[in-house]
C-alpha cells in the first residue's frame, strides 16, 4: 500500500486505507456476531437437553411408580385367587354336607 504523505493521489490512498480499516472492522463484527449466534444456538440447545432430560427423568420416574402399583396389584390378584379357590372349596364342602343331611333325612322320613 501506498504512503498518504508521499503519494500522487493522497484522497485516494485515504480513502483507500479507510475503506481497508473499515473492511477489517466489519469482517469482526460480522464474525463475533456468528460467533454469537453461535453461542446462542449452543445455549439454547443445551438448555433444551437439560429440559429433555429433566422430562425423561420425570417419565422414568413415573414408570417406576406404576410398574410398583403393577406389582401390588398382581400380588393382590394371587392373593384373592387363593381366597377364591379356598372359598369354592369351602361351598362345595358346605353344599355336599347339605346334600347328606338332606338326603339322610329324607331316608329318616320315609
């Protein structure tokens, strides 16, 4: 680049070293506002994963409650299905009881 205080055109080399400084400015601005943009973008997806991470810990939390309930409820399906067959047994013991008495006592009658 030319001398200002030496040259033919010292405007022109003004207006040229300007117009350089001004350039390199803006490439600077344009590149810390990309940079920002960037960072930008970088929080908000990082936020968004920590969001995201939070829900899935909610959800898997919840999962692990209802698989609990799950558990108890089987548990308590066993349990009246065992009370069940006792309870069958115990009617049909009554009821065959029943049957003899009555039988016998019809025999009695006769």
């Amino acid at each position: 680049m030319s001398n200002l205080f030496t040259s033919k055109n010292p405007a022109g080399v003004a207006a040229g070293q300007t117009a350089l400084i001004f350039g390199m400015l803006a490439s600077g601005a344009v590149n810390a506002h990309m940079s920002g943009l960037q960072a930008m973008r970088a929080a908000r997806e990082d936020a968004s994963s920590h969001q995201l991470r939070a829900q899935v810990d909610q959800l898997i939390d919840y999962a692990n409650r209802l698989v609990a309930v799950a558990a108890q409820q089987a548990a308590e399906i066993e349990r009246l299905r065992a009370q069940n067959t006792r309870l069958e047994a115990a009617a049909r013991t009554h009821y065959e009881s029943a049957r003899r008495l009555a039988a016998a006592n019809k025999v009695k009658a006769a």
